[in-house]
C-alpha cells in the first residue's frame, strides 16, 4: 500500500496554462485536460513515488526520494530553485505543473517487482497519480512500466540500467534518462585495456535477474572485444548476503580479473568478501589480480569503504562535475539534506523536472502530448551536458563517466574520482543493436 505524504510547498496560480510560454484558450485548456487517466483538477497534481524503501536497494530509494522532495519543493517555487534556473528549456516557472500544486504519495517497490507493481496501481487507481516514476531495480521498472503502459499513465524511470528497459521491453509512456549496460561497456574497454592491458581472463559473478543478465553481456562483449578472455560466468540470487561461496572458486578458477555485476547492498557484499579472500593482493597468470565494478554509486562506495580504491566502473553522473548545473543541484542537495546526492538522487530529481516541463511545453497533461514533447527532445543545463530522448526508444543519449575508488578521499564523500568523460557519440548505438533486440516501443495510451 502507498502512503500520502502530500507536500504543500509554492505559490499556486491556477488557471495559468502555458505551451511555450503561451496561454492557451479557455476551450483548449478544457479539452486538454479530459478524457485521460487521473485528468487533474484546477488547483492540484498528483505524482507517484515508488522506490524501495526496504531490501538490497533501501539506501538508493532513501535518496531517490529526498530527490523527488526537493524537485517537488523547486516545482511549487520553494527553495532555490535547483536546477531549474540552469535548464536549458526555461518552460518552467515555479507556479506547479501548469498552475496546479504538485503534490505527491509514495510507495515502496521492495526491490521486488510483484510488490512494486502493487504499489503503482495503488497510486494511480487509489491516489489518482497521473505520473510514477522511481525504483532501483530494473526488474522493477520494466514490470512497473508495463503496468502504467496499460494504465495509461506515463513511467519516468528512475534508476534502471538493464538493457531491456529501453530494449525489448521498451514502452510508450516509459522514458529512462538513466544510461544502460551497454553503454557501460563501450565507455569502460578502452579504460579497462589503457589499465590492464588486453591479455585478460574474466570471471562474472552476476545478480540473478535481468539488471545482471544485461549487464553481463555488455561488460563481456566489450572486453572481449579487446581480447579479454571470459572464464566463467556465475549467477548469484539478488537476495544473497554472503558471498564467499561464490568468491572462492575464482581463486583457482585461471581468472585474474573478477567482474562484479553487482549493485547496491550486493556490491558491497561481495567486494567485502572478495578483499577478506585476499583478492587484491593475488596474481594471476603473472599479473595483479583485478576487480571490475561495471555500475557505481557514491552510496555503494561508502558501504564498501576502503575496499573501492582503484577500482574502476563507471556512473551516470556524480557531484563532483564542475558544470553550473551539476553544482546548482548538488548545492540545493547539500542545503536541505547535509550531504552530496547520489546518482540515484540525480536522475529522479531530473525526470520530475523533465515530465513537468513535457507537460508545460505541451500545454497539456495527457500522456500522448507528454510522449510527443519528449520525444526527441534535445536539452541542456541538467548535469549531463546536451543530451537527446531519443523517439525509437525512449532512452537518452549523452556522456558516461568512468570512475575510480579515490586512494587517498579527502572526506567521507570523496570517495570516487572521475577518470573519463566518455562523449555521448562513443556509447550511442542504433536501436536496433543486438543487445537491444526483439519487442516495440508500441503507441502511446492515454488510458480513460
């Protein structure tokens, strides 16, 4: 069941329909705003949260929703502002989404996607959520993305980094503004071979769902590519807290690289266990023994501790970045919370942003008026530099960073340090590439 934890933050001014800065016609606005699931009232708007707020992956979703609080404070003309200032697009002016409050109610998908479901329809058929977004599990999304497909409600994935999410399981009203496996593995071979060299042995140990199943096959594409050798390929359960069993065949097992297509509470687990297994310090067929993270988080990082440094992977944006909107956002974070945002936090804050200016641009909350404003949407001013929606997937395009585990961290957020801004044209890929194969985007359903 979700809860309601309305904010009421802002000023609203209702009544006030903008497309392009324009006010449209009494009639238009009328029309627009019928004959659509959860059509809002004149004075208010309901989003859906839905992160996990309890599993492997509570710590992304505790950040994930201080994130949408804040984007829902920027919305209502709280706070500073955030990264609304640094938009490129400029549609959106503090007043709501189109003069109604944004208001919102959460719920927690548990990192299981039956239960994540189960809290989405609540939202939308309970709560009267007209947008969800969230999660920290792509097996999540893609179920909770199939669910507001069929609904009629559009899914502004939070962080989902599987191939399927945008591939064969891509929807209509679903859009990622999070990278994806793939593009993991295209910005880290050339790091991985400058580093180690291309005379490599890998042994995956992957999360038993389709997050690592992806992820696996992107990691081992790529550095097979450049000469890499894949020795063995284990999947472990997603709800696995021990690892060693799992750690100790890579000892004699011929590897000298250990790849761990692990994320949050899993990763840190089983990196613990890899250093308590004297990993680090081996060698393997005349070489230093290595460890692969393909997906980091600053919060993985912290759990790990000292065990990330010099270990490469790669993240979809960190608070480091020096450009004015990666600042503008991690100085509002830092203001109401204390500390720097995770990634996680970033792209939820940013698909809020990036739904409410669809809506503002379209001069209308109907999701096939959403799904046309974004789709192939170019934009700026949002911590990733230009970036594209793309229209045949609903995925976006723009740089991947690869980072390390900082040697010598200044404070207890330091912890990753970037190594390579990998452009958007070298992780861009046709739609329809291998690994993105099978299943359509379909069209857009506007539901009642």
């Amino acid at each position: 069941m979700s809860k309601s934890n309305f904010s009421r933050r802002g000023v609203l001014k209702t009544g006030m329909v903008a497309s392009a800065g324009l006010a449209l016609p009494q009639y238009l606005r009328a029309e627009a705003h019928t004959g659509f699931t959860n059509a809002p009232a004149d004075s208010e708007v309901i989003l859906g949260f839905n992160v996990p707020q309890t599993g492997p992956y509570a710590d992304e979703g505790a950040d994930e929703l201080r994130a949408y609080e804040l984007a829902v404070e920027h919305l209502n003309g709280g706070g500073d502002g955030g990264m609304m200032p640094t938009f490129s697009s400029q549609a959106l002016d503090g007043t709501g989404i189109l003069g109604r409050e944004v208001k919102y109610v959460t719920g927690d998908t548990q990192t299981k996607s039956d239960a994540a479901r189960a809290s989405a329809r609540s939202m939308i058929e309970k709560d009267g959520a007209i947008m969800i977004t969230g999660g920290s599990s792509s097996g999540v999304a893609v179920a909770v993305q199939a669910l507001c497909q069929e609904a009629g409600v559009i899914f502004m994935a939070g962080l989902t980094h599987s191939n399927d999410t945008t591939g064969k399981d891509k929807r209509a009203n679903g859009f990622r503004h999070f990278f994806n496996s793939y593009m993991s593995g295209a910005a880290l071979a050339p790091v991985l071979e400058a580093a180690y060299g291309n005379n490599r042995k890998a042994y995956h140990l992957t999360a038993d769902y389709n997050w690592g199943y992806t992820t696996q096959e992107a990691i081992q594409s790529s550095t097979e590519a450049i000469g890499w050798e894949t020795v063995n390929t284990v999947l472990t359960p997603l709800t696995q807290t021990d690892f060693s069993s799992y750690i100790a065949p890579v000892l004699n097992s011929g590897a000298d690289v250990l790849v761990l297509n692990h994320y949050g509470g899993n990763m840190v687990n089983s990196l613990t266990n890899a250093v308590q297994f004297g990993l680090r310090e081996a060698q393997a067929n005349g070489q230093n023994f290595e460890i692969v993270v393909p997906l980091y988080s600053r919060l993985m990082a912290k759990g790990a501790g000292a065990n990330v440094k010099g270990i490469f992977g790669s993240t979809n944006w960190h608070w480091s970045l020096q450009d004015a909107a990666s600042q503008a956002f991690v100085r509002s974070f830092g203001t109401k919370f204390g500390f720097p945002p995770s990634q996680a936090a970033h792209t939820c804050y940013v698909q809020t942003l990036l739904y409410a200016d669809a809506v503002t641009r379209a001069g209308s909350f109907n999701p096939c008026a959403v799904v046309e404003a974004l789709e192939d949407f170019e934009f700026d001013g949002l911590g990733n530099g230009p970036t594209l929606y793309r229209a045949e997937d609903h995925q976006c395009f723009k740089d991947v960073l690869v980072v390390k585990g900082k040697e010598n961290p200044d404070n207890e957020f330091d912890l990753l340090e970037i190594v390579e801004v990998t452009p958007a044209a070298q992780v861009t890929y046709p739609p329809d590439h291998p690994q993105f194969a099978g299943g359509a985007l379909g069209t857009c359903n506007p539901g009642a």
